[in-house]
C-alpha cells in the first residue's frame, strides 16, 4: 500500500479553501461559486497565472473581467492551434489553467451549478486511472453481486461523467438530475474545479490512483483512438506533453496531490489501481465498508471473479464496444488494452525515466506516495 485511507468520517465543513466573496467568476451570468467559508478548495496561484484571460469573454457578449477583479474565473474557449500536437482531432479548452475538452468548457455554467445531495458518491479518478474498474466494483456492490443488473446498459451510461457534454445528447449533469437517489457518480475533475455543491452537501468521494507512468502510457493509447480528444502525436511528443500537463484535465502530479491533500478533511477512500491488481477482495471490502454494505463471502468473491480485467475485456457493457468508431476507435487500440501493472518499462527510454522520476520528486515531495520505480 502506497499511502493510507480515510474511511468514515464525522461531519467536516469540507477541505481547505477562500470564501465566497473571493471566488470568481468572469460571466455574470454564470452562477457564482459559494460554497460555506473553507470548505472549497482554492485554485493555485501557477493555475490562475496560466490561465488565457486574453480568451476570457464569450460568445454572449458577457463582460470581460481580469485576474485582479473580484468575480473573475478564467475560462477559455477552445483555440484551434492550443495544446495540440498533431493532427486535426479537436483541441481543448482551458477553466483557470486546468485544460479541458472544448465541449465541457462550453458547458461550464451548468456544470458549476449542478447539485449535489449528501448521499451521493462520487467516483474521482485522473484518466486512465481504473475508472471502469472501480465503477464495476461499485455497481456490483451497490446490487449486492447480482450481475444481470449490471448488464442493464452500459458502464458509461450507468453513473453520469459530469463533465460528459455533446449535444444534441443528455449532458452529464442532466443525466445525473435525472437520476433516482442514492446516486453514483463519477468525474475527472481536480478538486478546485468540482461543483462547489459537492463540499457543501459533505458527499463521499472514492478516489483510486494510479502509477502515473502506467497512467502516461494508458492515457497515450487513449489518446490515439479517442476522436474526442487532440491527437496525442508520437510517443516522445506525447511524453512532453503530459509531463508538462498539458493534456486533458490537466497535470496528474497536481490532481493526485491535490485529491490527496484532502482524504482526511472529507470523507474519502482513497486507493491505489496496483493495490486492487495485488489483493482485490482486501481492496473490494473496503470500498463496501465504505459504502456500508454489509455482503457476504460468497457475494464478495462473486464481485472479484467479475470484475477481473479478462472478464470485463469480454464483456460488451464494460469494453466500450457499444461506443461508435467515431468516438472510441478500437481499430487503433482497444479501450481496455492491458490491465497490467509495469507496462510503462515497454516504452520509457532510460532518460525519459530519469528525467520522469526528479519531476516526480519534486512535485510529490512530502505526500508518502512512492510511484518511482527502476526501469
């Protein structure tokens, strides 16, 4: 185990963060991010600094506001030629730094404005983290292993990405309003961009966290199939570009740190992908201790046997199958490619590890999380 968990808490006004009145927003229009004295956390000055205010109004005609006003976010529509390596796949956008996908920052206003009610769990992972898989353990554990209601529809379908937005479909947030309590939801938001409903209403939030050079090597044959999201170019462009954190939903040191910073201020499980690969029924019981199911052995080893990565590759409501091609293109590479723990030593260079482990220890110093590993 890299680090500990928190599992249930008392009652806390949530993490760290500024009040209210110093919480921006550039469009008037735009709901404001409230959310109770310190229980928000605060966007990084690095992450304001970046931020391309120059971007700031929209296409409403809103007022532009700048980094000194007191109601400014920065929030940037998608520039053709931003955060792109190569080809013509669509670029991303940017909220106060933190890149993301051009459809999603269009659609900020509903996203920060959706309510979250105390008995939600959200499932928070950095991309190619094991969001599938942690999702499939909670929907077993939620049915009580009962595995034909899980195949109800698809992975994607059954907990609402809040960030999911594609007209003319559903958004995330209007699936997940239009969803029966208690509800199960999931994003990939760092923690200073989650709806500020979230720390007010004191939601669980279970994380799962991943070697980020597996993470690096997963997001980059995600990457090269999604038609959703920038060509990720060649192995060595696409290094660059994720170390810089300049990939979609941002820099995998800051948002697993800062999930991190927060497990003992809200109640969070936080876990790591390799301790489920290594023990997943010690693992699993935990998740279910955190959702407060009580299931028996039998039911237990059931979630184990079906949510292993050869059962779920096989089966069509977790493989992403069902995605059209000109969403998920599985002729390039498959959603689920590997599963495996180490995989990064197949395409590090012995510099790029080098170099990739004194950027880890910089930006990791003093969290106790140990991803660094020999090549």
């Amino acid at each position: 185990m890299r680090g500990g968990q928190s599992l249930d808490k008392e009652a806390v006004s949530g993490p760290g963060g500024s009040s209210a009145e110093h919480e921006p927003t550039c469009l008037e229009e735009r709901p404001k991010v409230t959310g109770p004295p310190a229980a928000r956390p605060q966007l990084s000055s690095d992450g304001l600094r970046h931020a391309q205010v120059s971007l700031c109004q929209t296409r409403t005609q809103s007022p532009v506001c700048s980094p000194g006003d007191a109601n400014w976010t920065a929030i940037s529509s998608p520039d053709p030629m931003a955060l792109t390596t190569a080809g013509t796949q669509p670029s991303l956008g940017e909220v106060a730094g933190i890149p993301l996908p051009a459809t999603t920052v269009d659609n900020w206003h509903q996203i920060q404005g959706f309510e979250a009610q105390p008995d939600d769990l959200l499932i928070c992972t950095y991309p190619k983290s094991g969001t599938t898989w942690i999702q499939e353990i909670v929907d077993l554990i939620e049915h009580s292993g009962d595995v034909d209601k899980c195949q109800r529809a698809a992975i994607q379908h059954r907990h609402p990405f809040l960030e999911w937005a594609r007209p003319p479909q559903p958004s995330g947030v209007e699936k997940a309003r239009a969803m029966p309590r208690p509800r199960v939801l999931r994003t990939h938001f760092p923690a200073q961009l989650l709806p500020p409903s979230f720390w007010e209403s004191n939601c669980k939030f279970l994380y799962v966290a991943r070697n980020a050079k597996d993470c690096l090597v997963s997001y980059y044959h995600f990457q090269r199939m999604n038609r959703t999201l920038p060509d990720p170019g060649t192995w060595d462009q696409y290094f660059e570009t994720f170390i810089s954190g300049k990939v979609a939903w941002g820099s995998w040191f800051e948002h697993v740190r800062g999930w991190w910073e927060l497990r003992d201020n809200v109640q969070m499980l936080f876990l790591f992908y390799e301790d489920i690969k290594r023990d997943p029924k010690q693992e699993i019981q935990k998740v279910m201790k955190f959702m407060e199911k009580n299931l028996d052995g039998a039911v237990l080893d059931t979630i184990v046997q079906e949510t292993t990565f050869e059962k779920m590759k096989a089966n069509p409501m977790t493989n992403r199958s069902t995605a059209p091609k000109t969403i998920l293109d599985q002729s390039i590479s498959p959603f689920m490619r590997k599963g495996i723990v180490g995989d990064w030593k197949n395409h590090f260079t012995v510099a790029q590890n080098e170099r990739f482990d004194e950027i880890y220890r910089q930006k990791m110093k003093g969290t106790s999380i140990n991803f660094c590993t020999e090549l």
